[in-house]
C-alpha cells in the first residue's frame, strides 16, 4: 500500500478525475476527505470509500472560500488526526467566449475557484502539513495554461496561474518537508469534457470518441490521471518538486 498511514483530502471530489483519485488513493490505504461544493457527490464518493472497506469522510466545500478551506481542513484533522497529501483539483470552465465578449462578473468566478482556490487550498493547508512533518501537495493545471485555448480566457489564464503557483510554494515550502507539484491534463473523460463536448456538438461524448487534437487520438481516462496524482502523493516521487507534469498523451 502505497498510502499506508497517510490522510488525503482531494477537493472536486465528488465526480471526474477527482473521484477517480479518492478511490485510488484510499486503495492505496489513505483515510480521503472528498470534499466537493455538491454536498450529495461528496457524500456519495465517501460512501462508496466506505462500502469497500476503506476511510472517508465527505465534506462540502467552496474553495473559492476561505471560510470553507479552513473548515475543510479543520474538519479532517478533528477526524482522521493529521493531514499529509492535499490534492486541489476543484475547477470550472467557462462556455467558449471571446474576450471582448467575456463577463466579467464570470471571469471573476472561474478565476475564484480555480485560482484563488488553489492559493487558499495551499495556504491554510501548510500549517496542518508541518504538524504533520511534511507532505504533498499536488494542484491541478491543464495544458491550456501552456498552449492557450481560443475560447476559454478565465480558465486559460486561471491554469497558466496555478503552474506558477505550483512553482513559488514548492519553492517557498521545501524546508518543511513539502513537495509541490502540479498535473496538467490534456483531454479526459470526465463530466466537465462531457459538458464542453456537448455545448460544442450537441452531442454526446463517449469514452471512445476520437480526439483530434491528441496525437494518441484518443482522451483519456480519469483513472490515468489519478495514477499520476498517486504517484506525486506518495514517497516514489520524493524528489520531484515545483515541477508541472504534463499528462496529455502527447498532445
Ligand atoms: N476534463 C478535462 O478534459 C480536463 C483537462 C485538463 C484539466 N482539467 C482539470 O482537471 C480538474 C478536474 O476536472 P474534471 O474534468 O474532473 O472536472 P468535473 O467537472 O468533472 O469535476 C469537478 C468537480 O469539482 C466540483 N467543484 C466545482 N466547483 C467547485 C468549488 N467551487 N468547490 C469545490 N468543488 C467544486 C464539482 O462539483 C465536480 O464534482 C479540474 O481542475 C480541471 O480544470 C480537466
């Protein structure tokens, strides 16, 4: 076991890659805080944690909120006693806009959840990972912070943020025993693809459907992100820190 001993909290873990990543972390033996702003999906990947044996404990969160980001912590140390591996995954995307044609009141948004949210998951985390003797941090990019999507400003601009993010913290936090990486995701099959796909197509998009704009012409799957996730939480990626990792299938 991988996670043997160790508490992770994932937050947008009620669906997608973040649900993916707190079976296989708590797989791996981990106690998981799934936190997610849908109370219910949260709820429901802790059950499914605990109908195959393992510990969990379902915790509703805006991440946008420092409010809640505290009281997430605060939560899963009251129940599981410490906090080693905190995976901030949460995000939104906005429809395909021009930016001239941009909200901006959306802009604000996707900006508060995507990146500030990172920034506090960071943040309020530290103290509990020093307690704890160290720890991971894994935060969650896109490859749209590197190449720029036409349609997405707030999202791209978000993404290209939380590599920063990524790098200053990892920088910031190696003297406590913390790494600090990032996953940058090319296409997946998740529920936010599937709303993309159907606001694009109108159609609805299968596990199977081709990718174009991936050389391996396919997306992949949420459990191929979560591998990588599991490999930044765990002691085989001990020496890998402030380092973006692109999963992207060669896009
Ligand atoms: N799916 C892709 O193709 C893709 C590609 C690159 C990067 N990403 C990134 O990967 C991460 C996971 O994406 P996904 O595709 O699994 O998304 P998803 O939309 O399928 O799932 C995201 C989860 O986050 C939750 N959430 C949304 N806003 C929240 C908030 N303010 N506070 C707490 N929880 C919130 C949702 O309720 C949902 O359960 C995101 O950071 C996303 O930007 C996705």
């Amino acid at each position: 076991m991988k996670l043997a001993n160790k508490v992770a909290l994932i937050t947008g873990a009620g669906a997608g890659m973040g649900l993916a990543a707190a079976l296989m972390f708590a797989g791996e033996g981990a106690a998981v805080a799934a936190v997610d702003i849908n109370q219910s999906s949260a709820a429901e990947t802790a059950s499914r944690i605990a109908a195959r044996g393992g510990r969990a404990a379902g915790i509703r969160a805006d991440v946008s909120m420092a409010a809640d980001i505290k009281e997430m912590f605060a939560r899963t140390v009251k129940e599981f006693g410490r906090l080693d591996i905190v995976y901030n995954n949460a995000a939104i995307i906005e429809e395909q806009t021009q930016l001239s044609e941009f909200d901006d009141d959306d802009f604000d948004r996707v900006i508060a959840v995507n990146l500030r949210g990172v920034y506090l998951g960071m943040k309020y985390a530290l103290p509990h990972l020093i307690a704890a003797g160290g720890g991971s941090i894994i935060n969650t990019g896109s490859i749209a912070g590197f190449t720029s999507f036409r349609g997405t400003p707030a999202y791209t601009a978000a993404k290209a943020g939380v590599v920063a993010l990524t790098k200053v913290a990892g920088l910031q936090w190696a003297k406590y025993n913390i790494r600090v990486n990032a996953i940058c995701p090319g296409p997946v099959f998740t529920p936010m693809a599937e709303g993309i796909h159907r606001r694009m197509t109108g159609r609805q998009l299968r596990p199977n459907s081709k990718m174009p704009m991936s050389a391996s012409g396919r997306m992949a799957m949420p459990e191929e992100i979560a591998r990588v996730a599991l490999f930044l939480a765990s002691d085989d990626s001990s020496y890998i820190n402030a380092t973006p990792i692109t999963v992207d299938g060669g896009c």
